[in-house]
C-alpha cells in the first residue's frame, strides 16, 4: 500500500469516528449511551440501525392452533410443508406433501424404505371455505415413472397462479435415496387450481456440477471439492414475479457441509427467468443469503422480503431487498414456525407483515408424522405488563404476557 492509499484510509476512518460522534451525540438519549466519546462495539453497530428501531417490521407469532377436517392430524400419515394459501372459486387452496408408514433413516433398507418423512410422497391439496376446516380432495402431483427424475419422491410444493394459469414448483428425488443422492426442483402447470397438471420433462433447477466427492463411500461430509453452495442439493422452492421476470427462490446445500457459529451452513439463491416455465438462470450473486431454510419470500414496497430462520447467523431474521437480490435485515424475532405457507390473499402492501398475519406451517407430531397447523403473529410496539398501558392506551391482559 502507498503512502498516499494509507493517508486515504487513516482520513477515511477519522470521518466514519466523526460521523459516529455525531450521530452518538444526536441519538444519545433514544440508544441511552452514557458517554459519547467512550462508544463500545455495541453502541457502534446500534448507531448503524435503522433510527426509528425498525419496528414496523418486528412481529410476534403466537402458538400453533391444529387444523379440523381431512388435514387435522391423523396417525400413520405424514402432511407437511404446505405451499402459500391461494383463493379460487370461493376456496382456499393449499398444496402439500403426503406418505404414509414409519421412517427408517438412512441405516435401514435405502431402496426400499423411507429415510426420511418426505421421502415416498405425492403432492396433495385441500380446500377451506374458513381456512380452519378443510377437505383433502386428492393427488395434484404424483411420483413420476421408474427412472424419471421424480421417481422415488415429489415433495415441498409452492404455488403461483399467472395470467390464468397455475404453476407447481417441487423438490424431486431419482433412484435410491441415499446420502450423497442429488434433489433437484420440478414443475407442473395447469389451467385450473383442480388439475389436470402437466409435469415438465426435466427438472428448472438443479445442483451445480462443481464439486467432488472423495472416495466412494456414501458420506456426504468428504469430499475432495465443495463446490457451489447448492452443489450437492436444490430445495424449497417459490417462484415470485418481478420486476417483468420470473423470481424462482431456492435453498441450496453444499457439498461436505460444515457447521458455522449460527448452525448448519445452509444459503438461498435465486434463478431468473423470463417465463415461468422457463428456461431459469441462476444468479452471478448467489447465493443471496448466508442463512436460512425454506423458502418464505413475499413482495413489499417494490422489493422482496424474505423469513430467514432455523439456520445460519442471520436465522430468525425478516430481511428486505428492492432488486430481490441484496437482503439486509430489517428485524429479529423469535419462534418463527417451519415450511410456511404464507396467505397470498393479504394486502402484501398494508404494512410489511401482513402477509403473516395466518398461514400454515407443520409440526413434528414425532418423528415419523407430521401434521399441518395454522400459525399466527402480530405486530409488537411496545412491551408491558400485565395491567400496565401500552403508549396506545391498550390494557394488556396477563394470557398475552408470555406467549
């Protein structure tokens, strides 16, 4: 470095103190520093907040409430990771994955058992006239033939109605499902919420070919290269339009993943497409997040907001991003359900929430069965006691106090 580059940057480093002297001054009373020319790391970072604490986008969930009809909980059945919630016809539609019968894991018989409960499903969906009680009304997708892409297993569905039709995106599963097994996504189309779905011949998306095991051994943890971060799997995915293209967000696993200090090393990317059957690209910026599970994106204000949770450093963040590529995090919450199934019949533009407002998620009833719940959440602006006044003059009852 010259001695002109090391002037520059010991100059740029005194305006960024002078500025966050400034700032600490300005801010002192709404942050509580005691003393602006003693600021900590912590004081630091807070100064880089948004200043009116970003509370709009801060929500709390409330406990999980069971579904009644067909989709209430049911023993030896799996039904998990619902796609969002669309309305036709006077009906909420919902899609999602079904088996049936115990898992295994991957120390039993691989080709002829479950090793997972997704494993051996077939797309199902239902219908609510309240978004309480519903009716299962059959297979929307099935398995495909031996030897297709789709043969073993069809799971994890979202749903995207445009220009009058319908669109599927699922993971997929070839073969024997065993450790080093690559998932790939899927898609269907249909006129009609009710099918007939049309199966596309190949898979949207799939892993990036880059990466290299290390011997033979079924071990998904050596390798000789990782690769991309999607080289080993594609999941979750959710295709959004935007922007006059199609938004086709995934989770993506790498191969010989490690462990961060926030949990598994599991990121999102994005594809682009100008159709929605395709054909999609992947982004020269993936991956789009450092963190994260499934895929739980909405629009809001121009952009995209993302649910990022269960994994990574950034888990249990919502984040916001206006060319749907570079996410920063507008809040941290807590208790955020699994596999949502956002409601697409809210008023995305209410306030950036609202989207959350009801859905439905799964839980693991054990863990060989599943069942669909509905979630709920609300906006939180103030924290109080029971009995004690919030700023809008609300009496908070005690029930609320520790959900």
């Amino acid at each position: 470095m010259t001695l002109s580059a090391v002037g520059q940057s010991v100059e740029c480093k005194k305006e960024e103190e002078k500025q966050l002297k400034a700032d600490a001054i300005k801010y002192k009373d709404k942050l509580g520093i005691m003393d602006v020319n003693h600021l900590s790391a912590a004081s630091k970072r807070a100064l880089k907040w948004p200043k009116d604490l970003g509370n709009e986008w801060f929500i709390e969930f409330g406990g999980l409430q069971p579904l009644k009809g067909d989709l209430a909980y049911e023993e030896g059945v799996v039904r998990r990771d619902p796609s969002a919630i669309i309305q036709e016809n006077g009906k909420y539609y919902v899609w999602y994955t079904k088996s049936t019968g115990p898992t295994q894991g991957f120390g039993g018989d691989m080709a002829n058992e479950k090793v997972f409960p997704w494993d051996r499903c077939d797309i199902w969906y239902a219908t609510s006239q309240d978004g309480w009680t519903w009716k299962e009304e059959g297979i929307a997708i099935p398995r495909g033939k031996k030897g297709s892409y789709d043969d073993r297993s069809v799971f994890t569905v979202e749903i995207m109605k445009w220009d009058g039709k319908y669109y599927l995106c699922y993971q997929t599963v070839e073969g024997i499902y065993n450790v080093r097994v690559q998932e790939k996504v899927g898609m269907a189309w249909s006129n009609s919420p009710n099918g007939p779905w049309e199966k596309l011949d190949a898979p949207v998306i799939a892993p990036a070919q880059n990466g290299v095991w290390k011997g033979t051994e079924d071990n998904r943890f050596m390798v000789e290269k990782k690769g991309d971060f999607d080289s080993h799997k594609t999941h979750d995915p959710c295709i959004l339009p935007f922007k006059g293209k199609f938004y086709l967000y995934y989770k993506g696993e790498q191969m010989g993943e490690e462990m961060t200090f926030g949990g598994r090393q599991i990121r999102h990317g994005v594809a682009i497409a100008d159709n929605p059957l395709g054909p999609y690209v992947k982004s020269p910026y993936n991956p789009i997040s450092n963190s994260g599970h499934e895929i739980c994106v909405w629009p809001y204000n121009g952009g995209i907001a993302s649910l990022i949770t269960t994994d990574g450093p950034e888990k249990n963040t919502i984040q916001w991003s206006p060319d749907g590529i570079n996410f920063e995090i507008k809040a941290s919450i807590k208790d955020a359900p699994h596999a949502i199934g956002l409601n697409r019949t809210a008023d995305n533009e209410k306030e950036p929430t609202e989207i959350l407002r009801w859905g439905l998620t799964h839980i693991y009833n054990n863990w060989n069965y599943q069942s669909i719940m509905r979630f709920s959440s609300e906006r939180k602006t103030t924290h109080v006691a029971a009995g004690e006044k919030s700023v809008n003059g609300k009496t908070e009852k005690a029930e609320n106090m520790h959900k």
